[in-house]
C-alpha cells in the first residue's frame, strides 16, 4: 500500500509514539511540571448552586483523537434515550466562526465534528453549539435553551473559566495493580507537548469525577485514587455515501483521513474489507480540504489504480462539496458501546435526578 503523509513532521514524529506510556525524560517532566500547574490553576470548579443543567466535560490527556467525539454522540443518544434533553458545547476546531452559533449540518464554515455531531444528534432532539469562547457559548446555550437538563462539554478537560459538576476522562493508557486485595486502575503518560504526545501529566487524572477506557470485561470498576471506572468497546461499519453502488466485486481502495491517528482507521478499513488498499493518504488532524488537496487525492487514486474511496465521517462533511469524481466513496462509522450494560448511563442519570432533587430543595419555601 502507498502511504502519503502529507501531515506536519512534528506530528509525524508524536504518532510514531502512538501514545504508548513511557517514563518522562528530563524535558518531559519538566513540562509536565509547568503543564500541571497551569492547567490546575485555569480549570475551573463546580458551578454554583441554583437551577440549571448537569454540566459534564468530557476530555482526556493526551493530544489528537482517543474517540472524544464518538463518546460524546454516545452518551447524547443513551441520554436521549431515556428521555434526558440536552445539548453539546464544542469548541468548533478547525472554523473560523468565532460563534456561539446553534451549527447546521449543512453550514460548511462550522467546524467538522460540530457539524457531523449536528447532523447524527438531530434526530434525537439534541442540539450542538459551537463557540470559540465556550463560557461565552455556556451563557447562550442556557439562554437559548433554558429547559435543558444536561450539557456536555466536548473536548474541555483542560478549559479555562467553564464550570463543570462532572469530569469524565477518556484513558489512553493506564496500569492495573492491586489494591486491599482488588484490582485497581492507575493512569499513565509520558513525555509532555512539546516533548511528547501528551497535554499533562498522570496527575491530572485526579481531577476527574470517573474514569473511562476501552478495557474489556475485567476493566477494574474503579482507579487507586478511588474514582469509578467504565469500560468501554469500538464497532465500526462502512455505508456508501457517492457514487454507483459498488457490486460484489470491491474495487481497489484509496483511504483517505485528517484524523490524529490515521493508522487505527486503515486498519479498521483493511479488517472490513479483507484486504489491503492500494492507497492511503494521511492528512492533518481536522484538515480544511479544498480543491487542490482533492485533486491531489484525485491523481493519486488515478496513478495507484484505486476504483473507490474510503473516508471518516467527520472529513466527509467537509470533502463532499468538493468531490465531483464519480467512483463510489464509503464512509467509515464509529460508534462506541458500554460493556457493563446500562451501569455508566445509570450512574450518569442518578447524577442528573441528584442534581435536579438538589436544586428543588434549594428553591423550594
């Protein structure tokens, strides 16, 4: 298969570390040093007493993508589902709107995942708000939609001025040991940006209300710090969404993404298919696109002899109107699926009742 890595060499260099634990050199936890303090200084606590919304932050350690996005539409439908009403708060990465704006799936200059958030997260009635300043996008979502029973804030682990009741902390990596006879959860990183691929250190973990990761059935129920702890696993499936339809026959692939991990989306592609593509070009995490990079992708589906295309989800929404070539284009989907059923919706409903019961006995004469 032809690789073309057409992403930045820093990042390049960060990806080969895939993440991976490993002990800080000196830089390293001199960065984490300062990261930690600036972090745990700009965070924010609990919001105050009074009426409104379960504020939930979801986020992680390390830099680029560990399925914040798909845990997010996760938990909107789950929530959903059991006739929780509320909304998502992005950041809008990678637009120039500077918001707070309730994103339509079909506005092209909203960010990639709000509009593919939008559009997946609409049927269920739950609306996404993009805001550069999310404080300032909190203070118009609790205008524009004052009934709302819960809010999850994508991507804010690690944001400045916006209150949360809960912190729920995707894992990249972590440690399982023995704790009073019972196996515990210990997280763990590495080497802090710009010395390696991670935003803080280990301790930041301390600062979340639970703990999730793509463990297994034995994922340990809680961390050594105390903290619960949900497991979590991946399903992915292909649609077409260009193109004639493809016949029994699959054409050679060309996999194209802008996504943080690109190698963890080939192989899932390849895995699918049974077979090895021919081509993969490898973009920078939210890339804009446009009609140079497309005729690039173009020419190199056309010198590798590919007769389809595999994307992402979220670089779809933008490539689409782009796209005029007219072999068949799949999609990749990824959704996400709790492994001890019902016990992380459970506990989050409970916190949503807790909240609700809590505000009315403060209310009440």
């Amino acid at each position: 298969m032809k690789i073309l890595d057409l992403r930045p060499l820093l990042i390049k260099r960060f990806a080969r570390s895939d993440q991976r634990p490993t002990a800080p050199d000196f830089w390293g936890k001199l960065a984490g040093f300062v990261a930690d303090r600036i972090v745990k200084r700009r965070v924010s606590s609990r919001p105050s007493p009074g009426a409104g919304p379960l504020l939930v932050a979801v986020g992680n350690l390390a830099l680029g993508g560990t399925g914040k996005t798909p845990m997010v539409m996760a938990i909107a439908r789950d929530m959903a589902a059991r006739g929780i009403t509320g909304a998502v708060l992005t950041r809008g990465y990678g637009s120039q709107l500077t918001g707070p704006l309730i994103v339509q799936q079909e506005n092209i200059e909203a960010g990639d995942e709000a509009r593919m958030m939008a559009g997946q997260l609409d049927e269920f009635g739950w609306v996404v708000v993009q805001s550069r300043n999310r404080p300032e996008g909190l203070a118009f979502l609790n205008k524009a939609k004052p009934q709302l029973r819960m809010i999850l804030l994508e991507d804010a682990f690690q944001t400045n001025g916006l209150p949360r009741h809960i912190d729920l902390l995707i894992l990249d990596s972590w440690q399982e040991i023995q704790q009073t006879g019972k196996t515990v959860l210990t997280p763990s990183t590495g080497n802090v940006f710009p010395f390696g691929p991670w935003r803080e250190s280990a301790q930041g973990a301390a600062r979340a209300t639970a703990l999730l990761g793509e463990g297994g059935a034995t994922f340990p129920s809680y961390s050594a710090a105390g903290q619960p702890a949900f497991s979590f696993g991946r399903t992915v499936n292909m649609r077409q969404v260009h193109g004639p339809v493809i016949s029994e026959d699959m054409p050679a692939m060309a996999l194209v993404s802008g996504i943080a991990r690109p190698e963890k989306f080939e192989s899932s592609v390849m895995n699918i298919l049974g077979k090895k593509a021919v081509l993969s070009i490898r973009c920078r995490d939210h890339e804009n696109f446009g009609t140079k990079l497309v005729d690039t992708i173009v020419g190199q589906m056309n010198e590798t002899g590919a007769g389809a295309m595999v994307t992402t989800a979220k670089d779809w929404v933008k490539l689409s109107h782009f796209w005029e070539d007219p072999r068949p284009v799949m999609v990749l989907d990824l959704e996400l699926m709790w492994h001890k059923k019902d016990a992380f919706n459970h506990w989050l409903v409970e916190r949503v009742n807790k909240l609700e019961t809590d505000q009315s006995g403060l209310t009440a004469p």
